[in-house]
C-alpha cells in the first residue's frame, strides 16, 4: 500500500501573507496603547526647548548591504572607513549648534567585527572632535550565545577600546572604563523569540561589565523585539537577569537620581499621519535614518512631539535617532545629500521654532539627563561631563603609569 507524501508546513501564498499579518498586528499592539496614553497624558514643551540630537551610528565597516551574514573584504573595509573619515568633517563642519559644536555621531563598533587598525583610524577621528566610540555586538545567529561568552566579548572589547584606542568613559574618574551599548539585530537580553541573542540574563551581563545606558530601542518597524514601553527614559525593574528585563522600568524624573544601570534611552516610535500630499498611508516612525527615508524637519517635528524628556523637565528634549552608516544604500540620510540639507533647515530656522540645539554623543546625553535627574538648569550643554568623563582620575593614572615603571625596572 503507497503512502500520502508528507505534508509541508512551510507557508506559502495566503498563508504566508496572513501570518504576516499576525504579525504586525502583534507587533502593533505591543506598543499602541502606551502611544495613545501618551498621546493624551504627557505634557508638551512649551516656549524656548533645548533639544539634545545624537546619532546612534550601528557603524559596519564590514556590512554588505545585499546579505546581512556576509563580511566585506578588509581592503575594502579599509577604502569606507578612510573614505568616511577624510570625507566627513569637510561635509558637515560648517553647520553647528547653540555651542559651536558640530554634529557628530557615536559609532557603535561591532565586537566581533573587531580590526585594531580600523578602530585605531576611527579613534583618531572621534579623538579629533568628529564623535565617538562604543559598544555593539551581533551574537546568537547561528545558535543561542551563553551568558559567560557575552560577558567575556564585552570585557575583551571594553578593555581593548579602552586601553589601546583611548576610547570610552570613566565615572567621575574612577578606573573601570563605562560603555554605552547598541545589540545587533534589536534583540536586547533575548527580546526577539530567541533569535540573534540568547542571552536572557544580558542586562546583568551588561550591568557587570560596566555598560552605563542602552541605546537599542526602538527597533525596525514591524520587528519581533519591540517592547511596550515606548518613547522613555528609564531604569529597568529589577531582577536584570531575566529575558528581555527591559521591558518594565521606572522613568527618570527630577529630584532622583537613578540607581540602576544600565539606563534605557530609547528614541522616538510614532506614528506619521498622511498630512503630507501624495501619501495615503499611515507609516510609522522609528528615527531610522535610511536611504528611503532622510531626516527632514517633518521628522523632526514628529521626533518632538514623542517628547521625550526626564519627567519635570520638559523643556529638555533628547532625540535619539539611529542609522547605519556604513551602508551604501542609507549615504544620502547619513553623509549625503539629505543630511547636509536637514543640517542646514534644522540650523537656519532653529530660531522661529524656538529651538535651541544641542549636537550631542550617547555618553553626553547621558550626562545630560543625569544632571536633569540632579534637578540641574540653565543650559545643558554645559553638563556634557557631568558623570561621565573621557579621561580617568589624574592620580589614577599617575599611580598605574608608576606601578608600571616600576614593573618595568
């Protein structure tokens, strides 16, 4: 007697386009009712407001645009990183904020992707006022990663991005070097299913090897990490070592300083109504800067309405958006023409809207929003390093560089 051949599962046609749509409406509801509560809840600035803009850069010198498990030859990693290099102050010095600073970007270097002759070339750009250096990492593609190999990645790359390029930050000078992390694929301490991480206890991992703030948050549209918290600045709820711990957490709000780190800066996720002619759909906005979609001051006006602000002080806004700026596909949004034409109408018109810009780095920001925490005021600019400092204590380093003559001897 024959047999029936075996059934497939795979979905295709219909099913396929039905499971689609579970999944963006999963996807929607995740995060749609936190967006209305705020919508109808959360005060507006009102007169003068200081916005703080930064660029979290996923910066892959070895990404090919066409396949994400691809890694771009080094001589061709090398070409896009002195290509971005030579090219971008002579691009965007001229346009500057309320304190003749520049915009800049904080890249965040994949550390599995790790070449100490990259980093160092990028280090000296950063190291010549164009940004800076932090941390990022895609892991658990091909099988689950384990808490001990994230915690040893992260502490190999710190020490390295500390130690040999001079990158990175110190707490009021102490000696263990701080970081700010971007994970790969949007899938902080496992919040995708599974995929691309993990790691369920990466929140203490990071907490651990010294990571002061997260700056993942949103996702792409449409993705399976999305949580429900949106448009926040917050501390998790503890315990950390549980998946996706990011997900519950208190806001920051004047007068408390927080305890628990790492803070989650998150970045604008709106939705954009079609008001502008010739769109009929709804779309949403996620602060991506891509080759589609450029910053405009359309944008803008939808980065500010998300208000995103340590509670009691809404006149200090914090931007965060996000971009890949090794991707050839995303350089009119990130080195060219789309960029340099929203620098110029964000500057020139800053005024009438009564704006007062802040070009910003994640480690900046930061500092930023603790001083805000702090119950600081007057112009935020000047708390750029109001915890977190570039250089360690002086008689830190005086007494290692000693000990290590004396090794030496």
């Amino acid at each position: 007697m024959s047999s029936a051949p075996p059934k497939s599962f795979a979905p295709t046609g219909k099913e396929a386009r039905v499971a689609q749509g579970f999944g963006r409406l999963a996807y929607l509801s995740r995060w749609m009712p936190a967006y209305f509560w705020q919508f109808v809840t959360r005060p507006k600035p009102r007169g003068t407001t200081h916005l703080m803009i930064a660029l979290a850069d996923h910066f892959e010198p070895a990404i090919v645009p066409e396949d994400g498990s691809a890694r771009a030859p080094y001589h061709e990693q090398e070409r896009r990183l002195e290509r971005w290099c030579l090219e971008y102050p002579k691009l965007f010095s001229e346009w500057r904020d309320a304190e003749d600073r520049p915009f800049v970007h904080t890249y965040f270097y994949p550390a599995e992707q790790y070449e100490p002759g990259l980093v160092a070339r990028l280090a000296e750009h950063c190291h010549r006022g164009w940004g800076e250096i932090e941390v990022h990492l895609h892991h658990g593609m091909r099988a689950p990663d384990s808490p001990e190999n994230t915690r040893l990645v992260f502490s190999q790359f710190r020490e390295q991005l500390a130690r040999q390029h001079g990158c990175l930050s110190y707490w009021d000078g102490s000696p263990k070097p701080r970081y700010a992390f971007v994970h790969g694929n949007f899938a902080l301490a496992n919040s995708d299913g599974g995929h691309a991480c993990g790691v369920d206890s990466e929140l203490q991992v990071l907490a651990d090897t010294g990571c002061y703030a997260d700056f993942t948050l949103p996702t792409a549209a449409f993705h399976g990490a999305q949580i429900s918290k949106i448009n926040s600045i917050y501390e998790c709820l503890p315990p950390l070592n549980v998946r996706a711990a990011h997900r519950r957490g208190h806001d920051l709000q004047r007068g408390s300083l927080p305890q628990i780190f790492p803070l989650i800066v998150q970045g604008p996720l709106m939705l954009d109504l079609p008001v502008r002619a010739g769109r009929r759909k709804v779309s949403i906005e996620n602060a991506a800067l891509n080759g589609t979609n450029p910053p405009s001051l359309h944008r803008l006006n939808l980065w500010k309405r998300a208000s995103i602000a340590v509670k009691g002080k809404p006149d200090w806004l914090f931007i965060k958006l996000h971009c890949h700026g090794m991707d050839s596909t995303h350089e009119k949004a990130t080195l060219g023409s789309g960029m340099q034409s929203f620098l110029r109408e964000l500057i020139t018109s800053s005024k009438e809207r009564q704006e007062i810009l802040h070009f910003v780095t994640a480690r900046e920001m930061v500092n930023i929003i603790l001083a805000a925490c702090d119950g600081k005021d007057g112009n935020p600019g000047q708390y750029r390093d109001y915890r977190l400092k570039r250089l360690r204590d002086a008689s830190h380093s005086n007494r290692e560089k000693n000990s290590a003559e004396i090794v030496r001897g």
